[in-house]
C-alpha cells in the first residue's frame, strides 16, 4: 500500500504525490476538482441560505415558532447525509441532485437556529427606543435588528460552510468530482498518499472558507455594533 509505512516514508509518499506531474492540471487535478467541490457548496448554501434566513429571521423577529422551526431543521441532522444521497439517488438516478440535497439539509439547521437566536437576543430596549423615535417594523428590522443580530447569522453561515465542505466529499461516492474522488479514487486503489492528500486539501479548504467568512464578518458587521453586542455579553 503506497503511503504506509514509517512517518517519514508517509511523508515523503505525500509530498511526491502533490509535486507528482499532472496533479496541478488537467481534469483530475487539484485546481479542477476544487472547482468542482466549490461549485457543490456554493449551490447548496445559496438554497439553504434562501430557505433559512427568512425562516429564522422572520420568526426571530416576530418572537414565535422558533421552537418548531428549530425542531424541524433539526431533522437534517438526525438523517445521515449519505442515506439521503443515496435515498435521492434511487429516486431521481445519477446526477448532482442527491448530493445538492443532502448539503441542503445539513446546511440548514445552523443557519436558522442561529438567526432565530440572534434576532430572539437583541435588546427589546433598543428596538423600543426605535419605534419610540418612529421607525416603522421594516425599519427596525434592517436598521437596528439585523446589524445587532450579525454575528449570530455569520456564525450559523459559517458554521454550515465549514460542515457542507467537509461533507461534500461524499458526492465521489455516487460517481461525481470534488476533492472526494481523491480520497475515495485512494482508498480503491491502496494509495494512502492519495486518501491524505485529498483529506488536507479539504482541510485546507475548509480553514480558508472560514478565514474568509471570519473577515468579512469583521466588515459587514459595525465596530461600535460588535462593541454593544460584546458589552452585552455576560
């Protein structure tokens, strides 16, 4: 089994597998199948985002139904993200779909119980103070709920990021790219070298992902916001 051996012959056996000619081109190269894993994340937190930010913004504005929406996108997580590739993958055959699915569901649950939270913990005295200055409910929502609920959201955000990049390997299992095929290529072929390539490039992926979530959290996010939300903390 290439890979095996003393720490040292794993680590050479790996470094020769990302420096090894055609690894950085071509359809099977690093480059491509990030693309590929990419494009599996991207269209399933759009939809995720799409079903859960209104979700939980909505409820958490109005103070009802959370606990049942809660529960609900809970069931995401109570179902193996697998058995739903597999399940879609019976009923609708070979495709994207089955792995858009299974992202979506993992996908949801942090995102809505975080907005619902974030939304529920803003302080009623602010929100009074704006409709005592004469704010309409849209005005509140935008101009002082949202901005104070921000870090709740982008952690939920990036929460799921990081979970559906880790689990989008599982789309090699029904026949597609990514940074799965790596691993799942390795583990058919006894290359260990493989197998821990492809898990670092996800890692790395991953750690990237939530770098840069991180940062933009910093930007959309008011210093004096972060301050008042810090403040408010016990």
């Amino acid at each position: 089994m290439r890979g095996a051996g003393s720490p040292v012959e794993v680590l050479q056996n790996l470094w020769t597998w990302f420096t090894e000619a055609g690894r950085w081109t071509g359809n099977d190269g690093i480059p491509n199948r990030v693309i590929e894993h990419l494009y599996y994340t991207g269209v399933s937190l759009a939809i995720a985002l799409a079903i859960s930010l209104p979700v939980g913004i909505g409820l958490g504005h109005l103070g009802k139904g959370g606990l049942f929406a809660i529960n609900v996108s809970n069931i995401g997580r109570a179902v193996p993200e697998f058995g739903i590739v597999i399940l879609v993958f019976i009923i609708a055959g070979y495709g994207d779909l089955p792995v858009i699915v299974a992202l979506v569901a993992l996908a949801i649950p942090p995102i809505v119980t975080n907005s619902y939270v974030g939304m529920r913990d803003v302080d009623r005295q602010v929100t009074g103070a704006a409709r005592g200055m004469g704010m309409t409910g849209w005005q509140r929502l935008l101009q002082v709920e949202l901005p104070l609920a921000a870090p709740a959201i982008m952690a939920g955000i990036r929460t799921s990021t990081v979970q559906v990049i880790a689990t989008a390997t599982i789309g090699a299992y029904v026949g597609l790219g990514g940074l799965g095929r790596f691993i799942i290529d390795g583990l058919a072929q006894h290359r260990m070298d493989q197998v821990l390539g492809g898990a670092i490039a996800v890692a790395v992926l991953a750690m990237t992902a939530e770098l840069l979530l991180a940062g933009l959290q910093r930007v959309i996010v008011p210093r004096a916001l972060q301050s008042m939300r810090q403040q408010a903390t016990p």
